[in-house]
C-alpha cells in the first residue's frame, strides 16, 4: 500500500469515528475531515436530519476559509447534489476551493450525483476508501434506501437454559453492562416495538434512559386493542398503536383524541408486512423489536428480521418460565460477533441471506 493510501485511510478512519457522533435518522450517519498539507484543519458530522450536513460543518469550522484553497475533504458518503432540507454539498464544496475529494462508499438514491457534478468541475475524486466500514455505519440507510422497508433488529436476554422470563413475574435476567448496552441499542434505532402482553406484564416506558441519547418511537402490536389507558407507554405522544379492523372503534377514538397514533392493519390479526409498509411512509427506517417469544417468532417466521442481539446470561431459570423462541430461526442467520458484558456475553446474528426480505413499496 503507497505511502498517499495509508494517509487516505487513517483521514478516513477518523471521519468514521466523527459520523458515530450523529442522530441523523433517516439521513445517514456522515463525517468529514479537511486536509491541508497533512494536517487536518477542519472537522464536522451530521448531528440530525435537517441540520447542516458533515461537510458544511467541516468548512465552517475552518477560521480562515483562505486555508482552505487547495486542501483535500474526506468524507464517508458521496456529497449530496440536490437542494433537501438543506442545499447542496457540491456547491459549497465548489465554493470553498477544495481540489480533491476523497469518500467512502456512493450514495444508494438515485437524485444524489454528487460525484459527477465535482468530476465535471476539476475535482479529483478518489472513491472507495474504507467503503465496507462506512455501508456497515449505515446498513439501516443502505437496506431502507433499497427496499422500502424498515431494518429490523430483534432483541433477547436469555436466561442459561434459554428462558426469557418467568410467567407472572418481572424477572432480572442479566446484569448492569448488558442493560446499558440495551439502552444504547434504543437510542440508535427509530423505533422499539412489543407486543400487548409485554404492557400488561410489565408495564415499562420503553424509553433510553440514558442522558443525552434520544428515544425511540413505542410501537405497540395490539389486535384487541385492550391496553389500558393508563399504561406508561401512553404517557407521552411518542407512541404508535397497531391494531386490526376487529378492535373497539371507540377506545380507538379514545386514543386518537388523546394524540396517540393507531393504524389498522389487518382484520383479526395484524399484518406485519402492511404494517411495516404502511411504517416505512412515515420514514421509519429502523424497529428495534423487544417483544416476547410470539413476537418474536412472528417477526422470524416473517423473514423480515435482518439482525438479532441475543443476550444470554448464566442465570438458570426454574417454575412456570418463558421460553426464548426455537433455535431453529438462527438457521438463517450467521453468528457475526461475541462480547462479554460482564457476567454475561451478547451474540450478534445476521441474516445469512440478505436479500430473503421482501422488498415493500
């Protein structure tokens, strides 16, 4: 490897780790660096959807903007080309006398040409830098921009013998580290969806509670449409409740009139597949799912599911229990990465097939 792709990898590693910084959804996570002379002399990331992108913020931290002329931007995703919330990178890109532009991996939606409008203006253009890094960033942004669908992850804390609870009773399955984890999982995906029964069992509030890390939307799969009004998840507007054509409509009412969400989908049971649909329109592009075994083995046996953060403690649990769902949905998935979380360990799968989930427009 030349001496000029080892500077461009080690710029574009630190842009990677800049992108991390964001809450963009549902724009993708981006960093950029400006170069200058082998020294960085500006840096920025996209911070959230509607804000300047991580190239604007990497200009606009450079005091003197004269620096600037003949200086090399790294960036993590191809610079956008289209007026959206925001205008054009290209054109500032342009604007600031930037000569070369180096980025990770291209821009999957069609409007973006960001590449060939700089082509085209004398910028040098080096592509593919640490392109698998930057499309594992943003596989949510990546799978959502080709198949209209939201990116499902699913989660479980399982006891040794692979319980997920005991009936009738909250049950602690693992520790502190893996808790914390759980709520940092929350807090990077749009959403958190359970199941009725996980309402009227626990009645959690299905929020990050962890300072300065967002929230998800709650969504709650109720066919009956029996959760009671008091429940915690109901206590703030952030909370969509999918239910069937079956369900009361006046605590449908009840709810709507309360600022609550509630979408039909389906007759007596739900349809996950025009539920996610009819979710992906509203530009949800991730659901973190935290249901309980039906929910779980409903999302599985849908083929929808496309990652599984498996937690597995050394806790055995006895009585009435609550089995983890069947072993045999890891079929279809690969066992990617294993880590400790103090006392217990998480296992990470992902789909072994990735293009098994149905494409919904």
């Amino acid at each position: 490897m030349t001496s000029k792709k080892i500077c461009d990898h080690c710029f574009m590693s630190i842009a990677l780790s800049l992108a991390k910084n964001g809450s963009p959804s549902p724009n993708p996570y981006v960093g950029a660096v400006i170069v200058k002379n082998g020294k960085i002399i500006g840096k920025g990331f996209h911070e959230k959807s509607g804000s300047p992108h991580a190239e604007i913020n990497a200009i606009n931290s450079v005091k003197n903007k004269k620096e600037i002329k003949n200086s090399t931007l790294y960036t993590t995703l191809e610079p956008c080309s289209h007026f959206g919330k925001t205008p054009p990178c290209t054109d500032a890109i342009l604007k600031s006398g930037i000569k070369r532009v180096v980025f990770a991996s291209r821009d999957p939606t069609k409007k973006v040409c960001g590449e060939e409008i700089l082509k085209k203006s004398g910028i040098k253009i080096t592509s593919g830098i640490l392109e698998k890094k930057s499309k594992k960033l943003n596989e949510v942004f990546y799978y959502f921009s080709e198949k209209k669908s939201p990116f499902i992850a699913l989660k479980a804390a399982s006891s040794k013998n692979s319980k997920i609870g005991i009936y009738g009773k909250k049950t602690k399955i693992t520790g502190r580290k893996a808790v914390f984890f759980s709520h940092i999982l929350r807090s990077k995906y749009d959403s958190i969806l359970v199941g009725i029964n996980t309402i009227l069992s626990d009645d959690p509030l299905l929020t990050t509670r962890i300072k300065n890390k967002k929230s998800p939307i709650k969504i709650i799969l109720d066919s009956k449409l029996i959760i009671p009004l008091s429940a915690n998840v109901l206590k703030d507007k952030n909370t969509i409740i999918a239910t069937t054509s079956s369900a009361s409509r006046n605590k449908k009412n009840i709810l709507q009139k309360s600022g609550i969400r509630v979408v039909v989908s389906g007759r007596k049971k739900i349809n996950l597949k025009k539920l996610l649909g009819i979710l992906a329109k509203s530009t949800i592009t991730s659901i973190l799912v935290e249901g309980g075994t039906k929910v779980h083995t409903s999302f599985l046996k849908s083929k929808s599911v496309n990652k599984i953060y498996l937690f597995k403690s050394k806790t055995i649990l006895n009585g009435e229990t609550i089995p983890l769902f069947e072993k045999k949905y890891l079929s279809d998935f690969m066992l990617k990465e294993k880590r400790p979380l103090g006392k217990d360990s998480l296992n990470i799968f992902e789909r072994k097939n990735k293009k098994i989930a149905p494409t919904i427009i």
